[in-house]
C-alpha cells in the first residue's frame, strides 16, 4: 500500500521537461510515477493544459506526435482524475497556477512537484508542500 508521501500533484512543467529529455531529473519523476511508485493526482483543467502545451510549435519541434500521445495517454490513464472541490486564489501572480493547489486540497495530497518559479515560492499551502524535483527526490533519497 503506498504511503502518505508518495501522493502527488506533479506540475505540467515536470511532464513537459520530462518528454523533452528522457535523462533528466523530471523523467525521474514521471517513471516513478508510471512504476507507480507514487500516485498522481490531476483534473480536467490540467489535464487541458498538458495538451495545450504540447500543441504549441516550440515543444511540437521537439516530440514527435506519438511520444506525445503516449506520454498524455500513460498520464490520464494512471492519474486518478478528480473534480476539484477548492477553488482558493493563493498564486498572485500567475493565477493558472491555482489549480495546482486547488487539485492537491481536493485530494488532500500533501505534495505539489513543480518547476514553476511562482508555485515554489509560496513553498506551502496550509499543509501542502511545494517542492521542486531535487528536493522530492532528496526527501526520498533518491538521486
């Protein structure tokens, strides 16, 4: 059964980097994610997201259209997918980066993993921690 800790909210910006190159620190994190060795949360507004960002030209340039489909596929697929129930305005000044947040209160998940620079620095959110890469794989003594 897995522990408190290994439920998540990973941030678009983690998918993203780790389709992009499959060697770094994010792709760590989304394999452990299809290992299921952490479980992820989402909904649908994040889920919209990942696939706008994949539509634009820069990332389209970058990722073939079928490791896309299989990186958005493997995410709804394994993701439990929840309606969020919190619509708090915590990120002033990127207010899109709310439904983070308000995805990990709905599901009561204890952890947002991001690159985001406006989600780390609000850092926590009651008792939900922002993190980065590094340090949730620290946190869990992984390198």
């Amino acid at each position: 059964m897995p522990q408190e800790r290994d439920r998540v909210v990973i941030d678009t910006n983690i998918i993203i980097s780790a389709a992009i190159s499959i060697d770094g620190t994010p792709a760590k994190i989304f394999n452990m994610f299809l290992e299921d060795k952490i479980i992820n949360y989402t909904t649908p507004e994040i889920i919209n997201e990942i696939e706008k960002v994949f539509r634009r030209p820069k990332i389209d340039r970058c990722i073939t259209k079928g490791y896309k489909e299989l990186i958005i596929t493997n995410y709804i697929k394994k993701s439990i997918n929840i309606k969020p129930q919190y619509f708090e305005k915590i990120v002033k000044e990127d207010p899109d980066d709310d439904k983070f947040i308000n995805c990990a209160l709905s599901s009561k998940v204890k952890i947002i993993i991001t690159g985001d620079k406006h989600l780390l620095k609000v850092k926590k959110y009651q008792d939900r921690k922002i993190m980065n890469v590094h340090d949730f794989l620290k946190q869990l003594n992984i390198d």
